[in-house]
C-alpha cells in the first residue's frame, strides 16, 4: 500500500523539483503558514491516528512535516485532520496552495478530499467544520506505484480562495474517506497590494479585497475631493478616485509637491507650473502664491497676480504751441519715452498766469481759459486753450498717466513750455502761426533804448567840437 511504501521512504535522499515551498514569496503576498517550513506539525486527528505525520524530502531540499491517511481493508470511514490555529493579521480573503495526491479506487471514482475552514478569535478545542472547497487529484497513483515515481503523480492546487474572514485567526481541517491520500504541503496565505505613490496620493499597503481604501495627498499638495482606491482581488491597485492638487505656491514633480523657487510663483486658482514673476515684480522666498511690486511700481487690487507691475509714465516730449487767434492757442506734444508698463496713456494740461504789467507769482488760469477738450484724462496729444489774454504771461504743463498711476494718485514728471507777453504789436514781429516760437519776446523797448543811445552819441560829439573852437579862439585873444 501507499502508506507503507511511504513509512519506508521517509528518509531517502530524493528531491522533487515540481514545487519548492522555500522559493520566494511572489511580490504582493503575505504569508500567514507554511507546512514546509515547520519542524513539526502535531495537527489534530480525528479519529485519534488517523492521520500520520512523518518526514520526507518531498517538494523541497530538506526534510519538512507531511500528513498521509490510509485505510486498512479499505474500511472508507472520514479522517478529519485540523490546522493549529492560525492568526489572520490583516487577511481578508484567504487563499490556500496545497501540494497532494490520492490512491486510485476500485470504483474508479475518486473521493474528495474536503477542506473545511472555522474561525475564531483563539485557538479552539472543538471545531465547527465549514466545508469551501472540494478537491480530487487529476492522476490518482496507482496502489502498485513506485514510490520513487510520486513526484509525477503530485498534485499542486494553488490560489484557491477559501473566502472571506473577519475574526482573528482560522483553523483549517482536511477530511478524506477514500483508501489513502498524502499532503506534502499547505501553504496559507492572502494578496496585499503594495504602498503606492502615483498623482500626487500616497497609499498604504492594504489586503486584497478590504474595500474602498482612503490615501492621503502628498506633503505640500491639497485634497479637491479623498482620494481612494480599491486593492483588487489580484493584489492590484484599482483606479484612482478623486483629486489632489498641489498647494498654492507649489508645482508637481515626480508625484510630489515642490516649492516654486525664489522669482516664480504659483497662484491658487490652477494645476499649472510655477511661473516667471511678471516685469517688476519679485519674490523673495520659496513657495510665493504671487510676486510682489518692486519699489516705486504698482499693481491695481482687481488686477490678476500674472500682470505686471506699472509706474508713472515719463514726461510727455517736444511740447510746442501754435497760435491760431489773438485769444486762443493749440497745444502739441509727443507720447512718453516710457509708458511706465502700461499701454494706456492719458494726459492732464494745466494752466498758469501771470498779468501783463504784475510782478506777482504764477497763478493757476481763471475760469475765462479752457483747456479743450478736457484739462484731464486725454487721450490725444494735442490740446486747445481758449480765453488767452493776449498781453499775459502763460505757462503750460502737460504730464502723462497711466491707469496705475491715476489709481494711486502718482504724479510722474511733466513737460513745460512758458509764453511771455505773447501777443506783440511790433509787425515785424513773427506770425501768429509760426510754430517754432515757445517764448515771444517784446522788441520794441529794445528799438527806443537804441535811438536814445545813438542821440545821445551825437550830442557828445558837438559838445567836444565846440570846447576845442572855443579854446582857440582863447588862445587868439592872448596875442
């Protein structure tokens, strides 16, 4: 019989390479009991002896534990054989890989060697038998077979699913009424998927079949919705649902989060990169949200944190006036050099007056001049004056804004032209339409002063003529 050949064998140097239980665990599994890695077993049998532990070199390079049940006269009675109890960690699906064979039957229907699985929460003296599986060897052995020929014969059921568990730990039980049957090894085990990093979540190694699992976004990045995944029945990650960004001030890299680096930033409202601080402005640390104006520049509050920051326009260039009338003139100028960071321009003209004969300050220009068509916010460079006195002295300002610069109240620099006593009677004097005139100088004064001079030249002369005749004619006296 089986089991005698067997008792015989036990300590033959034989190897079988079909299945080696001391291999690697596969990636992905946790194993909560080897067979073949025990000394020895003591496994409960019921009836008492039924099933016999005893040495052998099967399926490994040592000597391990194996159990056999074989029945004398063929007397088919149940052998029930119970596990020691087994702690289930964190196990949700059990699976079992079971190296066995079985005798042939004269009936030439093999019986089924039941596995029974109870759970508790401590190891237990009586069992409740629950049968999950069934299972019959593809070749059976013959009763005549060698021995040294069961390798060939040897069943390996691996990844059966014994179901689900919730207590601590299992007691498995494997019952048999056919005339004999060998179980080399057991192996109990259950799948984990790995700790996983991917899209900014970051999960923790998690049992096969343990539901809905809730990760965590990343340091430096921010939850939109929980991020979770379900570990497959395979030990393999599900799809990701739900959503994390990275924070404010930062940008991904390889499935983490990193600060923008001094002069970028990164506002809130998007999943882009970090980005260059706009013209004129700075970021001074890592991790900047926006970048602040730099010294004499501004930004307007309902502005987005990507437009640049502006300042007061330069002076407005080559400002001259024409005179189209006795009282009214024509302003002209040239846009700023510098627009200050902004495209828009307007322009302000003032106006001030000194009288004709007054020696007092510059006075801002009565309500009788206006400025056409607007003294403020123009937006053309030209400008109409009207009500001019023509014998006062008039000054103009012009001066360029921005919308930066109106917001804040900045004043930038202005460009000046003066007018002094512009309305000349002298007819030689130029037109009221020569252009290139900015200052309007009298001359008349300078005509009167230069006939008085040459009078008064002419006078002196006659004066000398006289004295010299008179002193001649003194000296004819004397003789």
């Amino acid at each position: 019989m089986l089991g005698v050949r067997m008792e015989s064998a036990a300590h033959a140097l034989f190897f079988l390479h079909f299945f080696s239980t001391s291999a690697q665990v596969a990636s992905g599994e946790e194993v909560l009991f080897d067979s073949a890695t025990q000394a020895r077993l003591e496994w409960t049998s019921i009836p008492p002896k039924s099933w016999k532990e005893s040495q052998m070199s099967l399926g490994s390079d040592r000597p391990h534990p194996i159990y056999q049940a074989c029945i004398a006269n063929q007397n088919r009675r149940s052998k029930t054989l119970w596990t020691q109890w087994v702690d289930r960690k964190d196990a949700v699906n059990l699976l079992l890989d079971i190296k066995f064979l079985q005798e042939v039957e004269a009936s030439s229907q093999l019986s089924p060697l039941s596995v029974y699985l109870t759970e508790s929460d401590a190891p237990m003296m009586a069992f409740r038998p629950m049968e999950v599986l069934r299972l019959t060897a593809p070749v059976p052995v013959p009763a005549d077979d060698d021995w040294q020929e069961l390798d060939k014969n040897l069943h390996f059921a691996q990844g059966l699913s014994l179901g689900t568990v919730s207590r601590r730990g299992v007691h498995l039980g494997f019952d048999y009424a056919g005339p004999c049957v060998l179980i080399a090894a057991v192996r109990l085990y259950y799948r984990k998927c790995p700790p996983l990093l991917q899209a900014l979540s970051e999960f923790g190694a998690s049992p096969a079949g343990a539901g809905p699992n809730v990760g965590r976004c990343v340091s430096g990045s921010r939850e939109i919705s929980p991020p979770q995944r379900v570990c497959g029945a395979d030990g393999s990650w599900g799809p990701l649902h739900g959503r994390c960004v990275c924070a404010p001030g930062h940008q991904e890299a390889e499935s983490s989060c990193e600060a923008c680096s001094v002069g970028s930033y990164r506002p809130a409202r998007d999943n882009a990169r970090c980005l260059p601080c706009p013209p004129n402005s700075e970021s001074g640390f890592r991790g900047a949200v926006e970048c602040r104006c730099v010294q004499g520049h501004s930004r307007l509050p309902s502005d987005p944190v990507n437009v640049s920051c502006a300042r007061p326009p330069s002076a407005p260039v080559n400002l001259t006036y024409l005179r189209p009338s006795d009282s009214s003139l024509t302003l002209h100028w040239g846009p700023p050099v510098d627009l200050g960071g902004r495209e828009e321009v307007t322009y302000t003209v003032e106006c001030w007056l000194k009288s004709a004969g007054s020696s007092d300050l510059w006075q801002k220009c009565g309500r009788s001049t206006q400025v056409l068509p607007a003294s403020r916010e123009i937006s053309a460079t030209a400008a109409e004056v009207t009500g001019v006195e023509p014998r006062g002295d008039y000054r103009f300002s012009v001066r360029a804004d921005n919308v930066v610069s109106r917001h804040f109240r900045s004043r930038g620099p202005e460009v000046f032209i003066a007018i002094y006593n512009w309305k000349v009677m002298d007819p030689t004097s130029p037109g009221p339409s020569d252009p290139n005139i900015s200052v309007v100088v009298p001359v008349a004064v300078a005509v009167a002063a230069g006939g008085l001079a040459l009078l008064a030249a002419v006078a002196c002369c006659v004066r000398r003529s006289y004295k010299r005749l008179d002193s001649s004619s003194g000296y004819g006296g004397l003789e």
